[in-house]
C-alpha cells in the first residue's frame, strides 16, 4: 500500500527521532539529508502537475463599477463564497 504525503513525513520524523538522537552532530546532518531526500521523493510521487488557463478578469463599466468577467464553459474559482466555487476548487485539487 502507498503511503500518503502526510504519513511519510511522520515516517520521517519518527525515523530522524529513534535513530539519530544519540549521535554528534555530523552524523546527524548526513542522516538528516538522506531523510529529508527520502521523503522528497515521497513527495514528488503524490504531487501532480496539471496545467490550467484561467480566463476572466475585472473591468470597469462606464459607470466606474467593477465587474468581474468570466467564460460561462469554464469553473469559476473567484467571486462571493458559494458551493459552485468550492466544487470548481475541490474539483481541481483533487480532481
């Protein structure tokens, strides 16, 4: 079973804890990189990179009020707390 984000930096905490306490400071800074270098690559397996092009922005009217513009086919990730925004960023970070 894959381990998450979250559990692999416990791993390494605990990891750093237990085996390095006792030991002089160099070993310790050897020992902390190649923990810091395992988790980084636990890491990068969780993280995903997905290109995404907002669209929209503000403008005023004649009338000096702000507006915000927005394609009506695409999420909408700004604007007033609303459960579509929540929905359009849940959607996007966990896909």
């Amino acid at each position: 079973m894959r381990m998450d984000l979250t559990q692999s930096f416990v791993s390494v905490v605990n990891f750093y804890d237990i085996h390095i306490s006792g030991s002089d400071i160099s070993s310790k800074q050897e020992c902390f990189l190649i923990v810091l270098l395992a988790f980084l690559a636990f890491a990068r397996e969780a993280i995903r990179i997905k290109k995404i092009k907002f669209s929209g922005g503000l403008y005023y009217d004649y009338n000096g009020v702000l507006h915000l513009s927005s394609n009506p086919n695409e999420p909408i990730y700004v604007g007033p707390p609303s459960e579509e925004i929540d929905n359009a960023w849940e959607a996007l970070i966990h896909g």
